[in-house]
C-alpha cells in the first residue's frame, strides 16, 4: 500500500527505476500529482493523505502542538508554534518515534536549530543558528549521547566554548571557554559535573578548573576530583587594563583566598588576605576536630582577636565550644557580630559578655536577655540578639534552633526595646514565627501586636500611632484566606 501526505508522497514497485525517475524530473508539479495517481492506480497502490491533528492551544486559541497523521494511526510529524502562529520546531517520525530531520525556528522566523534524530535518538551534527544565520554551535550526538568535539562561537564571531566527549559520552580532555574578545575565560581539566555512561570500572583523575578575568589575569582555581571541587582552593583580587598578549602574566594576581575545600563545599582552613597581601583571616581546622581557632588580623599582620573551639569527641557529629565574630561591613578590624557555639556548628547557649565594637552604644540594653547571637546591621542603627537553643528534654537529636528574636534602640535613643517575637521548631527542623510579635515606638509606645501560628498570621492583629491610638483592627486566619476588618470608635 502507498501512502500520499498532504505534501505527496508514495512508494511503489516499478519494473524499470531508471525510468520512472528520469520521467519524474521532467514533470511539473500537476503533471506530477496525476502521473503519481495514475501509477498508483494501475499498480494497486492505496492512495492515503496524513491528517493534521491539534492536540493544544495557546490561550489566545492559536494552535500550539500537532500532529500530521495517517488514518491508520502512523504519525508523519510533529509541529510546535508560537502564539502569533509562527512554526516553533518540527520532528519528522517513522515508526512512532522521531526520525529524520529536526528543525525549529525563532519567533521571527529564523532558523534556531538543525540536528538529526535516528529511531527517537539524537544522531549526528547538531547546528545552533543566531538570529543573524551566523552559527552560535555546534554538536554530536551518537545514540542520544554528545560525542566528539564541540564547539561554540560568540555573536561576535570570537570561538566561545570547546568541550570534548568520547564514543560513551563522557566528557574528556580539556574544556574552554573565552570571553568575547577572545580572553581566555575558563580551562577545566578532568572537572566535569556530569554522569558517566558507562558501567566499566573507572578511576577518578584529579583534575582542575582555571577562570580568568577579560584581561586574562587569574581570579580563580580550584582542585576537583569527579565533577566537585576537591583539594586545594585559590581566589584572586580582580585586576583590570589591557590582556597580556604574551600570556606569560595571566596566571600571576594578588590573592584573595585560600584554603581546601572538600565535596564542593569551601571547607577550613583557610586564610584570606587584603589586597595589599597582609592576612584578614585564618582558620585553623582539621577533618576529624573540626574548626580549632579563627585569628584576625590588622593592617600590620598583628592578631586583633582570636576565637579558640574546645572539641568533644562523640559518637555522632564533631561538637565544638566557643565564641566567634564577625566584622563590620567594608571594615577587617572592627566587629560587628558575636555568637556562641556550644556542642553544635549553629548558635547556641548564651554570651556572658559583649565584645562588639560597638557596644558602648547599646550600654542599657545588652545582657538583659539572654542571646546566642548579636549582631548590628549595616545601615541600621538597631541592636539586634536571637537567642538559640536545644529542644528541652530534646525531641530528637539535631542542632538547636531560633526560639526568640528581640531589638533593641541605641543608647541615645532612650534604649528600649524595640522588637520581641518568638519562634518553635517545626517537624522538619526549622523555625517558624509562633506566638505574639511586638514592635514599639522608640518612645516606648506599642506600635503593634501581631500574633502568628506556625509562621502564619492568626488572631487579632493591631496596630497603633506614635500616641498611642489604635488604628488598625483585624482579625487573619492564615494566608490567602479572609480577613476581618474591624470598625474603629472614634
């Protein structure tokens, strides 16, 4: 049985081939369709013509998906479109599965993409287009997987990218990326974040990524092993002027950071320095201890405070004593947050004393509640603590959580409280808002009570002016249901 689509098509037994197609050039498209029905007919061909079916539109009512379809159920292709009705992508299929030509357009019109598919697989060269017909990739594919080299181009014409894949499909070699004016951007050596395809025995071969700057100087390195940073680190300051056309410079820049990390994870130690090459910070770890000192720094390399952790060895999790800091913003000497650690990496316990740089200013509020962290943000002028803590007796084993939350004026502005909230420990270990939440004027005025069930509003909420007055009512329960307004007397 011969097939005819919508665009012609048949296949019949012929006595000479040479014939047939020799008299197939000479013919004019009408000659053609009738000398093709003709032949079916006398030949016992079933002349059938594939029907486009629409299986979505976009809300506007344009058609989104079909489907070209014989009336035997064999599908011819398949079509995606835009939303004004341009052709988005079309698959050609054979035996149910895609095969054949791939091509999809953008919603100008212009090609986007070529490639290949052989049995439902992605085979062979896979062309990506810019809207201006220049080339932006180009790919291989071999039973669905990337093979060979690959290799891309920026707008500009500059190469952009090269990776490389063997017969498998798993990246190998060195990988590159440029910048637009042809930088050397990125060098990746045995550092690819992708699965194997194959199931023979592997050994994992360390490797590296380089990325640089557009002026070619280095700003990062790191050592990896299967696809995740693994070893030592380096950061640099980012530099900028004219690339070094020799290359003898590029890897040669002040240095920000370094340290080790482990599993993609920046671990301890590590030590970080200014940009005049005097220290900041170093931190002092081992695997099995943990985190052992952070020591900081001034401009003169002198240590200007000094965090020692008392470690307790346990049958679960490293447990750490102690106290950190942190430093102001655009400040490496100065301190702007404290909190303490006790059995666990998060905040827990209380602090005894303040040690912030700033706490002269805050003199009548510090130490009236307890707080596992204290911090002062910049910008703000308020004192902000939480306080962190196991659950008591414990309900499970895991690290403490927030329970409250206050702030507090400065000293100047009469040092009250500023805010109180409170906290509980959801199934999952987290915190959420649970009970009242306060704020207040920094005359002592409530400027509003609100009250929260698991994170959520519930209750009577209000709101009052800077005398005192009531001026908002309602009564919430939960988000996105209704709320109650309240009228207020005059």
């Amino acid at each position: 049985m011969c097939k005819v689509s919508a665009i012609i098509f048949f296949v019949c037994s012929f006595t000479s081939r040479n014939y047939f197609f020799s008299t197939l050039r000479t013919m004019k498209l009408r000659q053609l369709i009738a000398f093709s029905a003709l032949l079916c007919y006398f030949a016992g061909c079933t002349v059938e013509r594939a029907e486009e079916q629409i299986l979505a539109r976009h809300v506007n009512g344009v058609k989104k998906t079909s489907i070209w379809v014989y009336p035997d159920g064999t599908v011819l292709k398949r079509n995606e479109w835009y939303n004004d009705g341009i052709k988005e992508l079309e698959i050609p299929y054979e035996d149910s599965l895609p095969h054949g030509e791939f091509k999809r357009w953008t919603g100008f019109g212009d090609v986007a993409m070529i490639g290949h598919y052989k049995k439902g697989k992605k085979d062979g060269k896979w062309t990506v287009y810019y809207q201006n017909k220049k080339v932006e990739a180009v790919q291989f594919y071999k039973d669905d997987h990337p093979v060979g080299d690959w290799e891309g181009w920026h707008h500009n014409g500059q190469k952009s990218f090269e990776q490389h894949y063997n017969d498998s499909g798993n990246a190998v070699g060195v990988w590159k990326k440029w910048h637009d004016n042809g930088v050397l951007a990125e060098e990746n050596s045995n550092c690819h974040d992708m699965e194997r395809n194959d199931s023979a025995e592997y050994t994992p071969i360390p490797g590296y990524i380089k990325r640089y700057g557009r002026n070619c100087k280095i700003l990062e390195y790191y050592e990896c092993v299967e696809g995740q940073k693994e070893g030592s680190y380096k950061l640099y300051y980012e530099s900028y002027g004219n690339p070094d056309t020799t290359g003898e410079s590029c890897n040669t820049a002040q240095i920000k950071e370094e340290g080790f990390a482990e599993s993609d994870i920046l671990f301890d130690p590590h030590t970080t320095y200014r940009a005049d090459g005097t220290f900041i910070k170093k931190i002092k770890s081992s695997f099995f201890k943990g985190r052992e000192k952070i020591q900081w720094f001034d401009e003169n390399n002198n240590v200007v405070r000094e965090s020692n952790f008392i470690t307790e060895e346990t049958d679960g999790p490293v447990e750490s004593t102690g106290i950190t800091y942190g430093t102001c913003a655009n400040s490496s000497t100065l301190f702007c947050a404290e909190t303490s650690f006790v059995r666990s990496a998060a905040p827990s316990g209380t602090l005894d004393s303040c040690t912030l740089s700033f706490k002269d200013k805050y003199k009548q509020s510090i130490g009236k509640f307890p707080a596992s962290l204290r911090y002062i943000k910049a910008g703000h002028v308020l004192l902000y603590e939480e306080f962190w803590a196991y659950d008591e007796p414990p309900s499970s084993y895991g690290d403490p959580t927030l329970r409250a939350s206050r702030s507090f004026y400065p000293d100047s502005m009469g040092g009250r409280m500023a805010s109180e909230g409170f906290w509980q420990r959801t199934h999952d270990g987290k915190s959420k808002r649970h009970g009242i939440w306060r704020n207040w004027y920094p005359s002592g005025i409530l400027k509003d009570s609100l009250n929260y069930v698991n994170g959520e509003r519930v209750g009577e909420q209000f709101s009052y002016d800077s005398t005192g007055k009531l001026t908002i009512h309602k009564t919430e329960a939960g988000k996105n249901r209704p709320v109650i307004m309240h009228i207020l007397g005059n």
